[in-house]
C-alpha cells in the first residue's frame, strides 16, 4: 500500500504524462495543419514557377540546424538557473 506522498508523486506523475500526451497531440495536428497549408502553397507556386527541392532541403536543414543551437542555449542556460536555485536554496539558513 502506498503513502500519501507516494500516491501524490504517482499522481503528479500520471497528470504530467497526460499533459505531455496534449501538448504532442496539439504540435502534431498543428504540423499537420502547417504541413496542409504547405501543399496549398506549394501546388499554387508550382504553377507560376518551379521549386528546386534540393535548395529548398538545404534551406530547412539550415533552419533545424540553427533552431537546435537555440535550443541547446536554452537547455544550458536552463541547467544553469536550476542549479543557482538549488544552490540558493541549500545555502539558505534552515529555521
């Protein structure tokens, strides 16, 4: 038999792992949406002028490329926050 806390934690858990389930569900139908979107795009410039795969792959490789590197930034600096907190806080004197 679990403990409160141990049923707060399992708790707390399984609401966490729901919320993460939503958010994956809203960015996959908001990709797909864009993604629709991009066809409709595509197919209208397609007929005024072609597009060049190759150079249009480069430029989105570019994008992911530069999108991780800010990720990763923010992902440190995370890091670093959390770790100034936790310091704070076991610095701090204990009542």
């Amino acid at each position: 038999m679990l403990g409160i806390q141990q049923e707060g934690a399992v708790m707390a858990v399984k609401q966490e792992t729901r919320l993460e389930d939503q958010v994956f569900d809203f960015v996959r139908e908001s990709e797909e949406s864009v993604l629709e979107a991009g066809r409709k795009l595509s197919k209208t410039i397609g007929e005024f002028m072609p597009i060049e795969v190759p150079a249009v792959r480069d430029l989105v490789a570019g994008i992911f490329d530069f999108t991780g590197e800010v990720l990763k930034t923010q992902r440190d600096f995370a890091r670093k926050v959390l770790d100034e907190a936790r310091t704070t806080v076991e610095a701090a004197p204990k009542s």
